[in-house]
C-alpha cells in the first residue's frame, strides 16, 4: 500500500495524474496560470577601466561575494585575419597557446594546472582570440603567473602541432558525413562568399590546414598577440588596486608592437531567394539553414530585432518551435538568430526536420516569415520583452558570467554601459518598431535557403512548392553537375 501511495504521488509530481486525498478524492485541478511578477531593474556590478603603459586594457569588476576570480585575455582579432588560404589558422594558433610554455611542457602545464585546481582554456573565433582563467583566490598569484606564459611565452612544440593538425583534419573528415555541419557550411559561404571571412569555417579546409606549418602559427602569435591589441577582464574577490597590481606583475613587461589592420570587401545581400540542395544520401532529416546578411552589434536597431527574433524563433515558445515541433511534430526544435558581429553577420533560421517532411516544412518557414511582417499581437509583445527582460539577469550569476558578458563588448569596441542599457531599451520596443525591423529585414523574397539532406527524396517535392529555383551544391557552396 505505501508504494503504491508512493507511486501516484510521485505520478501527481509529474503531471500524469492528479493527487489524491486520504480518502481518495481528487484535489481540485487549477484553472488559474500564475502570473509573472514584473521585472525589477537589474543592478549591474561597477565595472572600473585602467590601461597600463603598454597599452593593455583593464576591466575590473569587484565580486566579493565567494573568494574565487575569472579572468579573460581578449586579442581583438580572430579568425578574420586568416590570410588567403590559410583558413583555420587562428584556432591553431589558439590551440597551440597551452601545449607548453615558459619551462612546462603540454604535460607538466595540465599538471601545473591539475595542482592549482585552476581551469584555464584557449580558443579563437571569428573577431577574438581569448584566454580564459579561474582561480581561486588564494592561488590566483601562481595562476595568473600560469595564465602570462601561456599568453607571452608559448613554446609551440612540434610534436604537439603535428598532433593538433592531425586531429583537426580527422575532424574535418567526419564533418562530410554530418548534415547540420554541411548545412552550416554551405550557407554561410552561399550569404557570404568564400572570399569573406565569415564565409569561411573557423576550422578551415583539408586544403588550407594540410599545408600548414609551425612558422605561420609563431607568426600569427607575434602579429596579433600585443598587449595595444587586448583588453584583461579581472572578475572576482579582488579591489581594483589588487588587480591593476596583479595584471602589471603578469603583463606589464608584455611588448606592445605594430598590429595592422583586418579589411575585407562587404558582403552582398541575395538579390533573389534561392534553394540550394547539399546532398547527404539517405540521410533520415534534412538539416535547414534559411537566412540572409542581417547586421552589425552596433546597429540602431539592436533592441527591435531582440524582440522581433524572440517572437520567431529565439525562445522555446516562439512560432517557429510551436508550428514546427508542437504544432507539426516535424523537428525537435526550431529556431532563429541573428549573428551580430563587428560587421553585419548572418540572420539564420533553422531546424533539423524528419526528410519525409522536408517540402512541408519549408512551406510552414516561409509562412512565419511572412508572418512576423505582420503586427504583433500586444499579448505576445508583452510576453516577449517580460522574457528578454527577467532572462538577461541569467547573465550575470557568476563571476565567469559576467568576465564573458564584458568580454563579448570587446571585439565590437561596445562601452561598458551596453550592459546596463538592456532592460530600458527591450522596454522601448512597441509593436510598430518590431514590425518595422521585420519588413526591413525578413523579406521572404531574398533569402538563401539550404538544406543538407537526401537530395533523391527531397528535390522533387522542393521544387514542386515553387517556392524559388533549387539546384545543388557541395558544402563549401560551389555548384555541383548532377545528371
């Protein structure tokens, strides 16, 4: 008896059946949602700029609250600087950082880092080259020293290079048999091109690696690791006169040299909407990637499109998850983003859909892109911006939340005061700004769209929604003869 009355409770918990009373009767079902609360204003930490003489900015946030601090080393270049085939170099160089420094080698620097209970972490992206570091307080002096010769003293075995390459091509490989890394691909050279840099892939080519040497990786390091072409954020159980001391005693002998300059031609919008067919043969889901070039992080209409995007696709109730995967059953999820870079990044929508169902959906897309152009609802607006505006705290929880919240300004050049303009400017938003930046932004009739999957199985349907014209491509977005 006790666990069968275990068992209904635990039912009741769950949802799948109602509670009991002792005697047996049902508790009466709730018609009545609870209400959100309103946002409250967030309090954001002081945040505190220095730069020392060699040119390296400081953040400095004091959280006093645990004795643990994050750290961040930004370089303010990633890989965009690439040169011409040579794509995926950034991330080597990156990666190259913690496989030996000062007088560690990659073993004994994981040990170091295993001793002083520290996480360290080197990686690169498209504008940013970063360095990240969590200490506890009490071993922050050893690890900041940890952090400065990872950052100023790499010793980039060769050993650990060719191991690194090895792996990254072997990667590559592996990314020709997975749709949602074909997608990927494919449509960002389709929107951009294979010339720009956000057309590339961060990791590069089995062309452009394979040739690659350890001399391009050490010159990577000395052209771009420069202390006028980084900014540290210092997060944690420390004032701003420990930092500044700590950063000097870690970083002040750091050479600032001549860093020249990452240009590239703009990117052009598609002129027409188009369907482009990355072949995976018998694949069971065909991966979606639908978009255009959208805009940069500085744009006027950042707050607008928070909203608007939201609605779309960029929440678990947005009305591209709810037609396509609680409406439909078509997809796990769906959903939608805008990629706002130092330039004008991609806006993506996407889902990874049965094949079966690969027309239908791409007809229930289009219709929710249409749909956004539309005024919005003011129900749903309100709903949208309470959201945005209670889930930005998420944000700021930990230390390392908010070194990362600081860090992400610094490609941009963003002032820190971005951070505490969030609530008012979501506040802002009406349903005429959204439908504005809709019309200016979704048309329907300039889009690229890809989708990775069974080119035998989907093309007919595809083209019988008439839609826009298909034809078929390899995941680097070059045509492909098909018979």
């Amino acid at each position: 008896m006790r666990s069968r009355l275990f068992s209904l409770v635990a039912l009741s918990l769950l949802g799948g059946m109602p509670l009991l009373h002792a005697q047996g009767a049902a508790l009466p079902a709730s018609t009545t949602p609870p209400r959100l609360a309103a946002p409250k204003a967030l309090q954001l930490p002081t945040m505190v700029e220095r730069t020392l003489p060699n040119g390296l900015r400081l953040v400095i946030v004091e959280q006093h609250e645990l004795p643990v601090v994050d750290a961040q080393l930004v370089i303010r270049t990633g890989t965009e600087a690439d040169p011409a085939g040579k794509a995926g170099l950034a991330t080597l160089t990156a990666n190259m950082l913690d496989e030996g420094a000062g007088s560690r080698d990659a073993l004994a620097l994981a040990e170091e880092i295993g001793f002083l209970a520290v996480r360290l972490g080197t990686f690169a992206a498209l504008e940013q080259s970063t360095v990240s570091l969590h200490s506890t307080r009490t071993t922050l002096d050893s690890a900041m020293a940890l952090m400065a010769d990872v950052v100023l003293r790499p010793t980039f075995p060769e050993k650990e290079f060719t191991r690194l390459k090895s792996e990254r091509l072997t990667a590559l490989l592996q990314e020709q048999d997975r749709g949602p890394a074909m997608a990927d691909r494919a449509f960002s050279a389709l929107v951009f091109g294979e010339a720009h840099p956000y057309g590339r892939s961060v990791n590069g080519t089995r062309e452009s690696v394979e040739p690659m040497g350890l001399d391009e990786v050490k010159q990577f390091w000395r052209t771009y690791y420069r202390p006028n072409n980084a900014t540290l954020v210092l997060v944690g159980d420390l004032s701003v006169n420990e930092a500044q001391a700590l950063a000097t005693a870690a970083f002040g002998g750091w050479e600032r040299g001549t860093v020249p300059p990452v240009t590239y031609a703009r990117a052009q919008a598609p002129a027409s909407t188009s369907i482009h067919i990355v072949d995976k043969p018998k694949a069971a889901q065909s991966s979606f990637r639908i978009g255009t070039i959208g805009v940069p992080r500085r744009t006027a209409d950042y707050y607008p499109l928070m909203v608007m995007n939201t609605a779309l696709g960029g929440s678990f109730t947005s009305r591209l998850n709810n037609t396509l995967r609680e409406v439909k059953g078509y997809t796990y999820g769906a959903g939608s983003s805008f990629s706002m870079r130092r330039e004008a990044g991609p806006f993506t929508a996407r889902a990874e859909v049965v094949s079966a169902k690969t027309d239908s959906a791409l007809i229930e897309f289009m219709k929710e892109l249409r749909g956004m152009r539309t005024p919005m609802p003011a129900d749903e607006l309100a709903k949208v911006k309470r959201y945005l505006r209670l889930g930005y705290a998420d944000g700021f929880e930990s230390t390392s939340d908010i070194a990362s919240q600081v860090a992400g300004l610094v490609p941009t050049g963003l002032p820190l005061s971005t951070l505490g303009a969030f609530d008012a400017g979501i506040a802002r938003v009406t349903a005429a700004d959204v439908q504005r930046v809709a019309a200016r932004y979704l048309d329907p009739t300039k889009l690229r769209i890809v989708i990775a999957g069974d080119r035998a199985s989907i093309e007919p349907a595809l083209k019988a929604t008439k839609i826009a014209p298909v034809d078929v491509r390899d995941m680097r977005g070059r045509p492909v003869l098909v018979p």
